[in-house]
C-alpha cells in the first residue's frame, strides 16, 4: 500500500505557478515539480476546501491550479475534522487566524493520511507548533500525519 498524502494548497500554487525572480519562491517551485514527477509512489488526496481556495484568485492561475487537481481523490469536510480544526485553535497549536489551515490538518488527520505536504511554513509546517498538533491529535484519539514540505518527502 502506498503512503497517503494530503496536499495542501500551497503545493499545486507553487506546482502551477509562473516563473518567478524570488529565490526563495523559485526554489520551492523547483522542488515541488521534482516531487511532483515522482508523486506516483503516493496515494494523493486533497478536500474541498483545497479545491476551494486553488479556484479563487485570478482565473487563468486558478484554472491551472484546479487542471492540476484533476482526478486526485477529493476527501469530505466533516463535522469530525471541523470539531478537530476547532480543538487545535483553542489548544493553541494554531492561531484562530489559521482556521482554514487548522481545517487542512484536521481532514488529513481524520482521515488517516500519512503526510500533510505543504509550504505553508508559518501555520502548518512549523517546528515550534508541531508538538502542538501531534499532542492535540493524540488527546482527541488520532494518530496525527507527518507534516512536512516537497523537500523533505523526497527520496
């Protein structure tokens, strides 16, 4: 069985991006089309609210967002992942601001995804909140996925 990946909408913004001069934002690009060629070693998921946010902003960008989403497996916002998403906010692993990407986190967990893969470094992936989310996960009955971005889910 391959691992199961929920990819968080900073991926397929950084997959389907144009070219940029920021050296930062170009590399993140360029890792996430070197994981993206080798995505097949994973099962790929997303939710709704992925597909929600990928198809907002400017339409052309947002048409290539949603064309690279196209056939990967589409995962149900429940009233279990809401109540999870709301459980990391009040314990502080995220701050309410982030309620959307609490909400990404929470849908992977419920649903026994492996990874979350993201670049969203301030909210999602980040050391010093991880403890957080793993500790909330556990307190709730969840095994929580490993958070991390297209560099570090390389092989």
């Amino acid at each position: 069985m391959k691992p199961k990946v929920y990819l968080e909408t900073t991926i397929v913004s950084y997959l389907t991006a144009e070219p940029t001069r920021d050296v930062v934002q170009a590399a993140h690009q360029r890792l996430t089309r070197e994981w993206w060629d080798r995505r097949e070693r994973f099962d790929l998921f997303v939710s709704q609210t992925v597909i929600t946010e990928a198809g907002g902003g400017n339409a052309e960008a947002a048409s290539r967002r949603l064309a690279a989403l196209d056939g990967i497996a589409t995962l149900a916002v429940t009233a279990e992942a809401a109540d999870l998403a709301t459980q990391f906010v009040r314990a502080q692993a995220m701050p309410e601001k982030a309620a959307v990407d609490a909400l990404h986190v929470a849908i992977a967990v419920v649903n026994g995804m492996d990874y979350v893969l993201t670049w969203n470094c301030t909210h999602i992936a980040n050391a010093a909140i991880r403890d957080k989310i793993e500790r909330t996960c556990r307190e709730a009955g969840f095994e929580p996925p490993i958070i991390c971005t297209p560099e570090e889910l390389m092989e």
